[in-house]
C-alpha cells in the first residue's frame, strides 16, 4: 500500500474519482463519479474507494503475515524448538482473526452497511 494523501480543496473539486484504475477493476464496473478526496497509490480516490483500497491492502499484508508465519513455524518444528512453535501458532490466531475482522469490514462496506465511523476507525486504525 502506497503513500496515502489528502487532497487540497483546488484537487479535489476538480478531480474525479479514479476507482477504474484500481487493479482487479473493470473500468466500467468500477466507474464512480464522486469527487476525489485523497490520493491512494498515485490514483485520486473518493472516500469510499480510498477506504475499500485500504481495506483490500490490509487483507493483503495479513495474508503476507500469515504465510510468513506459517514459514517460521515449519522451519522451527523442524528443528524441534516447540515453545516457538507455540508462540507462532498464537500469532496465527491473532493474525487470522485480524484478517477475517478487516474481511468483515470489506463486506460490510461494498454492502453499503456499517460504513462511517465504526469502519473507517478499523481501517485508519491499521494503516
């Protein structure tokens, strides 16, 4: 995830929304006409696509935790160091938990509910 950064009154009021541009996107499935109001790596973004964008990163670096997680807890039981083990396999359930909280909240935004105050606490929360 990129550098985030709010936009002056001048870009936002004349930039639109450039959620077409996010990867996995399809222009014309994504084509959003709101104001932009921030800047997520390099595309003006409305709140709501800024948000989702963040959220999406978020879920990408819990899978980065998870895998590398699941790396050092092999390469540990390997060499028979079971109190680590222990230990990364907590971290996993805390990461895993992290993970499907961030997913829920995703869902929750692309459905239109919860999205203000209780979402947008979890995204700024992480990022």
């Amino acid at each position: 995830m990129g550098v985030n950064k709010e936009l002056g009154r001048e870009a936002r009021g004349r930039s639109r929304c450039q959620a077409s541009h996010l990867p996995g996107k399809s222009p014309s499935s994504s084509w959003c006409a709101e104001a932009a109001g921030e800047e997520v790596d390099g595309l003006l973004l409305c709140e709501g696509h800024a948000l989702e964008a963040k959220l999406e990163g978020q879920i990408g670096c819990w899978d980065e935790m998870l895998f590398h997680i699941e790396l050092w807890s092999e390469e540990a039981s390997r060499q028979n160091k079971t109190l680590i083990v222990e230990l990364l396999g907590a971290e996993r359930t805390k990461a895993k938990a992290a993970k499907q909280r961030v997913s829920e909240d995703l869902d929750a935004l692309r459905r239109g509910e919860a999205y203000g105050e209780q979402v947008t606490s979890v995204a700024r929360g992480f990022i």
